[in-house]
C-alpha cells in the first residue's frame, strides 16, 4: 500500500484553555501538541507531510523548524474545511490517499493512524471515518451505519433524535480520504451556519449524497482520540500520555517504585535495572544509563547519565553529562554544560556551574566550583568557592590532578592550582600555586588571655 500524505490542521487559537499561546504549542508529557501529532504521522508512515499553522504562526515555525514538513498558513481562520482547502496547493499534483488529523488530538497512536490508511485503502471508500466507541457520548457527533456496515450519516448530538443519541459510536474527526474526491468536494462547501466557517465534517454528507462510499475504522481505546480544548481535559492527556512513558519503560525493565508520583517526559530514555524512587522528574531530552539509583525528589533535565551513577534526595541536574559510577548529592546542583567524570563525587550542597570534574575527584561539603576545571584524584574540601565573576566578567580556574585543596579556602580566578598541590585551610588564593607546592594565606593566629571572661563581666 502506498503512503499516504498527511494534513495537521493546527492553526487554532484554543480560546477556551485562557492562554497566551496558540493550543497547538501548549505542552504535553515534555513538547508542544504539535510534535505529537507530526511524529505519530511520521511514524505511521505519511508523507508528505503538511501542518496547517494560524494562531502563533511564528513561533509554530521555529517549533516545526527541524521537522521534516510543509508548512502552509491559514492567515484568516474560518473553519477546519478551510484550513484543508489553505492546505491543498502544498499537495498539487499528489494522487493517492490523504489523512486528516489535527494538533489537539495528540494521544493518537500511528498504529492507529496506519489501520485507517490500511482499511481505507482495502475499502475502496471514498473517504474513512475514524470513530471510537466512546462510554458518554455526550457532545460528541454520532456514526449512524447501515445494516452493511457502511456509515450512513454523521449526526451532531444537538440534531440527533433521542434514539441516535444511544448510540455511543462517536466521530473522532480524523478522517482518511482520496485526495482527488476531497479537494474535489471542498469548492461546495457552504459557511452557511452560525459560526460562519467552512466545516470538514461537511465533506461526509456531501460524499453519501453524490453515491460515494463512506467507511469507518473504530480506534480500540476512546481515549487515544480524545480532545483538548480546556485545561481539565489537558490534564487527563496529560496523565495517559505519562502513564504510557511509565509503562513503556518498566516494560523495558526500569524499576519505578512508586509510578503514579514519577514525573518523566517522554522522550527519556532509561536503561533496564535503574531504580527510580518516588517523586522524581526526568525532563527533556534525558538519557539515562543502567544500574542507577535516582532518589527521591531528584530533577534531572536535558542531560547524559552513564551506568551506575547514583543521584540522592533532592537534587538537580540540567544540561550536563555524568558519567560511569559517579556520585551525587544529597541536596546537590549540577547545571548549565558540566562534565563530571567516572567515579566523582559531589555531596551534599554542592553547586556545579559550566565546570569539568575529573575522575576520582571529590567535592563533598557545602561547595561552589563555577568555570572550573577540576583534574583527576582531586580534593575539594567543604566550603571551597571559585570567585569566577569580578563583576564584569567570568574567569576561570583551574585545579590539576592530584590537588588538595583545604576547607573553606577561595580561590580568586582567574588562578591555577597545580599538581599535586596543597592549598591550606581557610587561605584566599589570588596567584597560580606551583605543581607539588604548599599554599597558605592567611593571618598568624592570636590569642588573647581571659577576654571572653572580661566581656561576660562587662
């Protein structure tokens, strides 16, 4: 069978969600309701693509922007017969079948999208409904079929007689169509209706009374093709949309002890035997490696972790890399392009900033190292800051291998402490540290006798 084209009707404001952005850019389970629908068309095999934009327009361009799709623009919105008619001169000259989805019905699988191109092409029909079996119809336009299957009618609930309203097959309003009969249909279209648009679901009725065959193919799952049109029905996407992310990955053999409280987008990628404990978020592009332990209330975001790396209660990690067996937190905060190394270890109220932590290395107590760079085997003691900002800039400091810097010392950058150095507790380091020296700065100690005592009597 050959591969059907694919229109994404997604140029709708999404009045009823309240919000500044256009419906098709609201986010769900990690990316926009746009990119759910491309990728379940790309995914099913359609090409060409082409994603009918409106509201947001721009922003919608750079959103689609690495995608692989024609872009055609519904400038006055009137109705979604009208975005497919704004969508037909990126299709001239095709011949073959077109589906029809849209941008806020993203929970739709391409197995499901592939079935209806399949039973349409089988079909013959002229055009396939795709419906569901919906357990309250209410709202919803209802499938009348005749006794040989066929769909006979398509009944809005508000039209549709008491007896039509019992029916509970609904119309999902994805479609499957030979673009030829469609783009032949769509001139004779009427906006003659209170909204004053020109509606898709127009096509069906205009087909059954021209003679042309009608099909359906019924989606198994009602809630694959619901809707998003308020927040509450955002929400219930939401909650399918992670529970499948969930399931899929203990499939793979990801250990999630609490499931319904683990927060994981859905392009993380978690290798098998990771634990995951409650309360934990895995956003954006994350890959995770095997044999892990994320603790609870740990967040992790658009970052690399190798095999056997531990991350303790509540602690965050953005667009970085850990690798193999390295160590982290609790209450830690790695952020903005750091690299830490097989077998580090940063502890408990360490701060991380675009710096590079070399293996072995230890940086346990109360740190900051920011536009470092941090050898091998060395030691960072509790309450170490790199001072990389003098106001106007940001400077940078490097630690060689081997290093052992001492509690609360600071180190001025731009400075290098070299290998195998020792930096003296409490000392404030303004110049480069000779490889194998001692570095202390810091004032001589003083003593003076019995002058708490004095002060209690004062």
């Amino acid at each position: 069978m050959p591969s059907p084209a694919c229109i994404i009707l997604a140029a709708g404001e999404g009045t009823r969600l309240k919000s500044k952005y256009a419906k098709a850019l609201q986010p769900l389970c990690g990316k926009p309701l746009i990119l759910h629908a491309v990728d379940s068309a790309q995914a099913a095999g359609a090409d060409p693509i082409v994603v009918v934009i409106g509201a947001g327009a721009e922003q919608m361009r750079t959103v689609l922007a690495d995608t692989d799709v024609r872009i055609t623009h519904q400038a006055e919105r009137k109705g979604t017969g009208h975005a497919v008619m704004c969508a037909q001169a990126a299709l001239e000259g095709y011949q073959g079948d077109v589906l029809v989805t849209c941008a806020d019905i993203p929970l739709v699988r391409p197995q499901t999208l592939s079935q209806l191109a399949a039973g349409h092409s089988q079909s013959g029909a002229a055009a396939t409904v795709l419906t569901t079996i919906c357990p309250d119809p209410t709202g919803y336009g209802r499938v009348v079929r005749g006794e040989d299957g066929r769909v006979r009618q398509i009944v809005e609930h508000d039209d549709a007689s008491p007896q039509v309203q019992q029916i509970k097959e609904i119309n999902t309003s994805i479609y499957c169509f030979d673009a030829a009969i469609l783009f032949g249909a769509l001139p004779r279209l009427s906006a003659d209706n209170v909204q004053d648009e020109y509606y898709l679901t127009d096509v069906i009725p205009e087909l059954l009374d021209e003679g042309h065959t009608v099909a359906a193919v019924t989606a198994p799952d009602w809630q694959e093709v619901m809707g998003i049109n308020t927040r509450a029905q955002h929400a219930e996407a939401e909650r399918i949309a992670r529970d499948r992310v969930r399931q899929r990955l203990m499939d793979d053999g990801v250990m999630l002890m609490d499931p319904a409280s683990t927060f994981i987008d859905c392009q993380v990628q978690i290798g098998s035997d990771t634990v995951i404990w409650p309360g934990a978020a895995l956003l954006g592009q994350t890959q995770i490696g095997s044999d892990c332990l994320i603790e609870s209330n740990v967040r992790i975001e658009n970052c690399q972790i190798a095999d056997r790396v531990q991350i303790k209660h509540c602690s965050v990690v953005t667009d970085s890399r850990l690798a193999n067996e390295v160590q982290v937190g609790p209450f830690a905060h790695i952020r903005d392009d750091s690299d830490i190394h097989q077998q580090a270890c940063i502890g408990s109220y360490a701060e991380v900033v675009r710096s590079v932590v070399g293996p072995r290395s230890y940086n346990k107590h109360f740190s900051y190292l920011g536009d470092a760079q941090v050898g091998a085997d060395v030691n960072i003691g509790a309450g170490v800051i790199t001072c990389n900002y003098d106001g106007q800039a940001k400077h940078r400091t490097v630690i060689e291998d081997g290093a052992f810097v001492g509690s609360d010392v600071t180190v001025v950058a731009p400075v290098t402490i070299g290998a195998r150095a020792y930096i003296g507790a409490g000392s404030v380091i303004t110049k480069d540290v000779p490889p194998d020296a001692l570095s202390v700065s810091r004032g001589p100690q003083k003593n003076i006798e019995d002058w708490a005592k004095q002060r209690r009597e004062q």
